[in-house]
C-alpha cells in the first residue's frame, strides 16, 4: 500500500496512465542493483529513489577523490576521502526517505555475485571496467534478472537492455565479445559530465520501464549518443547462438 505522503510525493509520474498506482506499487516493491556509483550510477541512483523503488543496493569499493566532482553528482565536497555507497546512501536517504539503501563496499566476484542477485529484480550496470561488466553480465544470465547497462567515454555514450528472460534479447557478451581493448577509462580518457548524466539518466528510464511495465525498453537495440553532434544512432543487436554466455541456454 501507499500512504498519503507517498500518493503525495509520486503524484506526478501516479497521474501517468502507464505508471498508476499499480505501477507505483510496482516499484515500490522491487529491489535494484546499481554497481558503481560514479558518472553513471549518480543519475541512475537519484532518479529511482526519487521515483520510489523501493529497495536500492549500491555497490562500489571506491573512496570520493576531487576529480570526481565534476561528474558525479550524488556527492558533496564534504564527502571526500568518503567510501561512495556510504555518501550516496546518506543523500538518497535524504531524498527519500520512504525507501531502503543498502551499501555494498565489498568487491563483486563470480563467487559473491549469485547470491547477492537472487533477492534482485533489475540490475544497473553502471561500472567502467571491461573485466566487472562481463562478470556482471554473465552472474545476470545465470541468475536470469534483466541487466541495464550504460557506458560513456570522451563524447560517446552507449544505453542497451539484456533481458535473459526474452529469447530474442542477446546478452552483453553476444554484443561485446571477450573485449574491446581493455582499459581505457574516463579517468584516462576523459569524459563530459552532462554525457554521463544523459546515459545514466536514459538507464534510470529503462528500469522504471522495466518494473512498472510501461513502454518499450531497449532490448535488442543499441542505442548510441554522440554528444559532440547531439545525434542519436540505433544498433539492431542479435543474439549469438555460439555466444559462450548465452547460447547453450536451450541446449
Ligand atoms: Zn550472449
């Protein structure tokens, strides 16, 4: 049920046909991981506890450094030196009290990684680190929850949906292989800070989609956003029937 405060606070996206109460129950009731609260995982996280999902677990092992300021706005100045899950839970608790914050500093591993998923609804792969994401996408299909994943670099940002639960939907890995060249990230590369809001914000669309079931989320597409034209492209992403994660799963 929603109490009165709650009808109050989300009266804005109640009033949507496609969200309702229903919906607004919906996400009341969910669970979502966010693994990483950097450029990404900021709007990601701000967005869905101010939308009401009820029960958020952030995951990240970093302490807050000054360059990361300039992007990364569910953190104060007054939280430097401070590990990330516990600054961003103290202001999304501020945000919202109505819903749960759980902060996971451990690092995620194949080994702690499925039982963490189980009590899971949607995941948000918010992380820029080849080696975390292919791990993420592979505990997501054996554990068959659906995978959220953005990615932003210099003035290139990308938004797809791995749904293991859709026989039409390829995984990260049917899309990504064993790899781009590993390791350039926005620390080396450098990135906008609006780019990585947009891409986290885009992301934080798609889990409401996803929870309240409204809408067409980006499953089996690819959606790419070039800041320095403001041009958006979509890619027709396939599932690969050799793909090592994904493609024995009705063998
Ligand atoms: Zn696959």
């Amino acid at each position: 049920m929603l109490n009165d405060e709650e009808l109050l606070r989300y009266s804005r996206q109640i009033l949507l046909n496609h969200v309702d109460v229903a919906g607004q129950l919906r996400l009341k009731n969910s669970k979502v991981l966010i693994v990483g609260l950097g450029g990404l995982g900021s709007p990601v996280a701000l967005y869905l506890a101010a939308a009401g999902v009820g029960e958020l677990y952030l995951a990240d092992f970093d302490t807050l450094d000054v360059s990361n300021l300039q992007r990364q706005i569910v953190h104060d100045t007054a939280a430097l030196g401070v590990l990330k899950v516990e600054s961003a839970q103290t202001r999304l608790q501020g945000l919202n009290p109505h819903i749960a914050v759980q902060a996971i500093s451990d690092k995620l591993t194949a080994e702690n990684l499925p039982n963490l998923l189980q009590s899971i609804d949607v995941v948000v792969d918010c992380t820029d680190n080849f080696t975390i994401r292919s791990q993420l996408n592979a505990a997501c299909f054996a554990a068959q929850k659906v995978l959220v994943s953005g990615a932003a670099i210099r003035a290139d940002g990308q938004v797809s949906v791995y749904d293991p639960n859709n026989a039409q939907s390829p995984c990260y890995h049917c899309v990504f292989g064993d790899g781009e060249e590993e390791g350039l990230t926005c620390s080396e590369a450098g990135v906008l800070g609006p780019l990585v809001g947009l891409i986290g914000s885009l992301q934080a669309l798609e889990v409401l989609k996803i929870i309240a079931g409204f809408g067409e989320p980006l499953i089996g597409r690819l959606l790419l956003v070039d800041a320095l034209s403001s041009r958006f492209r979509e890619l027709k992403v396939r599932r690969d029937p050799q793909c090592k994660v994904c493609g024995v799963r009705h063998g």
